[in-house]
C-alpha cells in the first residue's frame, strides 16, 4: 500500500478480538499502518489473528510501543477520537472533516496518526493533549460510545472517501445519452403517436409534444436506454401492424 495514509494507533487495547476486528475494518478500506501502545494482554495475540480474517498481515506489521508518546513520536500531526466533551480546547472534527483534512496534511508531506481509545473507558485526557484535533463522531447522546471496531471502520470509510473512491472507478460507467440521442427519441415517438390519433385535439397537439419532449429531457437517460426505448417502440409499431 502507498505510504500516503494515517497511521491508526490503538492506546492500550483490551481484547485481542477488538485489535483483529480493527485489522480487518483497516483493511477493507485500504489501511495497513496500525500502531499499538500498551496492549492489556500482551503481543502477539492469538484472538487478534483470529479475528482478523484475511487482515492478519497488519497485525504481523503492526509496532507496538509502551506509550502513547512513543507511538506518536515521529508524526506532525494526531486527531483524537472521543465521543464524551472534554475540559480541553481543541479543535472538533466529524470523522469525515478529519479525514479530509489528514488527506491534505499527507498530501503536503506531513505524517498523520489517528487515536483510539481502549473498549472500556476510551482515551484519557492525558492521551488526548497530545492530539492536535479530536474526532467526534455526532451520535445519540443517549448511547454514545462506539466499538473500537466500529469507530475504525467509520474512519477508515471517511478516508476512502476523501482520497476518493478506485472501487467506484472499477465499475464501467454507461455513457449518457446526448442531446442529439435524446432529440432522436423524441421524434421517434412523436412521429408514431401521430400516426396513432394521439395528439387529440389539434389545437393541444403543440403543447403535448412540448410536454413529452419535457419528459425525456428530465430522464437520466443512457445511450443503452434510448437505443431499447427505440426498439420497443419499433416491435410495437410491428405487432400492431
């Protein structure tokens, strides 16, 4: 994978099955940059590799550090995530802001960490004064704390997004139909309704043909679909005759 990514660092997990569950959401985003500070039952652990799936190689990459400063050593710039309001004054970011954001400091050559927090109690605010920025993901007020599974994936996915999208690109695009395809159509099927009496009375025939030519123009129409809707109006032309 390039090196233009965050690194995601994971302070003090406590179950190897969260740690692999993390892996494997990093991974179906593209992410292979994952930091450990602390791990509560050592590493490596079989739980993580596990859970990880096909994910297992960032575990196998993943360094570890015994705290939260040597993790964030060598980067320029650390977004925190929390879901609870903290006493200290930093900027606030929704995942998708952050992410956009870390794409730009990347892009000019900055070295980029998120955090996040153990399962049970999340980032303390000793761990947090050494982020630049906190992440807040707007969720219910009533149930506000993520899986730490979770909360990496909803990163991961805001990353894919703001340094756009190859799965996307993968996909074969059908090329719209022009304005000349669409002016074809048109005639197309106001030359037949004519022939059928459709446009009855003559005096409302004008603003009819107005009115469907209004129609086809407001279709997201495809080259694909003008040539089928041509071809079903030919075999019903056929069929009647």
């Amino acid at each position: 994978m390039t090196d233009l990514q965050p690194a995601f660092v994971l302070i003090r997990p406590q179950m190897g099955e969260n740690i692999g569950a993390a892996a494997r959401a990093m991974w179906n985003f593209g992410l292979d940059r994952m930091r450990l500070t602390a791990p509560r039952d050592g590493w490596p652990n079989p739980a993580a590799n596990a859970m990880a799936s096909g994910a297992g190689r960032l575990l196998d990459a993943a360094r570890v550090f015994d705290t939260t400063e040597a993790a964030l050593d060598d980067c320029h710039y650390t977004y925190a995530t929390t879901a609870r309001p903290r006493e200290l004054t930093k900027p606030v970011l929704t995942p998708h802001e952050a992410m956009a954001d870390a794409h730009a400091r990347l892009s000019r050559g900055e070295r980029v960490a998120v955090m996040f927090g153990p399962e049970r109690a999340g980032l303390e605010n000793s761990d947090i004064a050494q982020a630049n920025a906190i992440i807040s993901v707007p969720v219910n007020p009533q149930f506000a704390s993520l899986n730490l599974a979770q909360c990496v994936l909803l990163t991961a996915y805001e990353w894919q997004l703001a340094k756009g999208d190859p799965l996307r690109d993968a996909f074969v695009q059908p090329s719209q139909a022009t304005g000349q395809d669409i002016a074809a159509l048109a005639r197309h099927y106001e030359d037949r309704l004519d022939e059928a009496g459709f446009f009855y009375p003559d005096h409302k025939a004008e603003s009819m043909k107005l009115n469907l030519r209004n129609m086809w123009s407001r279709m997201p129409l495809t080259a694909h679909d003008v040539r089928m809707l041509h071809g079903m109006l030919r075999q019903l032309i056929r069929g009647r005759d």
